[in-house]
C-alpha cells in the first residue's frame, strides 16, 4: 500500500513537470524613440525658497525630465513665470537615447531611462530667467541664475535679481 502511495506521488511529481513546459521567455520589450519621450507636460510642483521659485505651480517638463517653464504663486504671495534654457538639442537627446539602448539592450524599464539619458547627455544644468510679481499686483520680481536637475521629480536652483539679491529654491515635481 505504501509503494503504491509513493508510486502516484511520484507519478503526479513527474506529470506536473512535464506539464510545466521548458524556460519562460519574456515577451519582447519594445524599443524606445524620441517620439516617445518628447511630449511637453505640466507637472504639479511645489517648493522651498527664497525668490521666484514657485511654492505652488506648474512646470513644463518633456519625457527626459527636461524642464521647459514653470510658473505659479511665489514665496510673497505673488506670481512668477520662468523662462529656462539650456536644453539639450533633439540630436543630443537621440544620440543618448541610442546609446543608453546599446549600452543597455533593449531590456531597459521605461521609468529609468529618463535619468539614464540625462547622465548620457550630461546636461544638468541649466539657465533660467524669472519674471514676477509681490503681493499680485506689484511687478518688482526679477532674477537669473542657474537650475540643477537632482533627480527626475526634484530640481534646485541658486540665483541673483532683485529685491531679493540672492534666491535659491528647491522645487518638487509630482
């Protein structure tokens, strides 16, 4: 009775298996283009500073994390909108795209290749101009400087205008 037990245990071992089939293969993962990634979207951001960095707004961000612009309620209750520059060109931005693809092959998730092309370029850096107002009405808010690209949903920023004669700021993008 126990070797016959065994037997169809080790028969219903063996047919599951079988039945299993061999290695899984995972499903073709597609390539990745400019097209892709190079849609301008608002972002909801809110931040910390001094100077024209908004504490609640929106940011203009394509699909590489490059910001564009961004505007919105300022640290004194006024309103701001930034001009920013320095993007990398659509050359570059294929150019890194390619090469993040060979270097990493085509299994790469689409979530990291934003920061993954941003290192490819090396541009983090950028330039931006703000123009706004104190208290909503009084046109007094200006400054230049330069904004760093920390990560994909933060950015920071240091610069000088006036009547604040040094701003810096740190922005979070969601």
């Amino acid at each position: 009775m126990k070797k016959t037990v065994l037997f169809l245990i080790f028969i219903a071992f063996l047919c599951s298996i079988s039945y299993a089939g061999g290695p899984a293969t995972p499903p073709p993962v597609p390539a990745y283009t400019y097209d892709d990634f190079s849609k301008v979207e608002d972002h909801f951001t809110c931040g910390l500073g001094l100077g024209g960095n908004p504490m609640l707004g929106y940011v203009e961000k394509d699909g590489f994390g490059y910001p564009k612009c961004e505007y919105g309620f300022t640290w004194v209750f006024g309103f701001g909108y930034t001009w920013i520059s320095g993007q990398p060109t659509e050359k570059q931005l294929k150019d890194a795209l390619e090469a993040v693809s060979v270097k990493n092959g085509a299994l790469v998730n689409k979530n990291d290749i934003p920061s993954l092309v941003r290192e490819e370029t090396g541009i983090n850096s950028l330039q931006y101009v703000t123009a706004g107002t104190a208290l909503l009405v009084l046109p007094i808010n200006i400054e230049m400087g330069t904004m760093w690209i920390l990560n994909d949903n933060t950015r920071t920023r240091l610069g000088f205008g006036l009547p604040t004669l040094i701003s810096f700021g740190i922005n979070f993008d969601f």
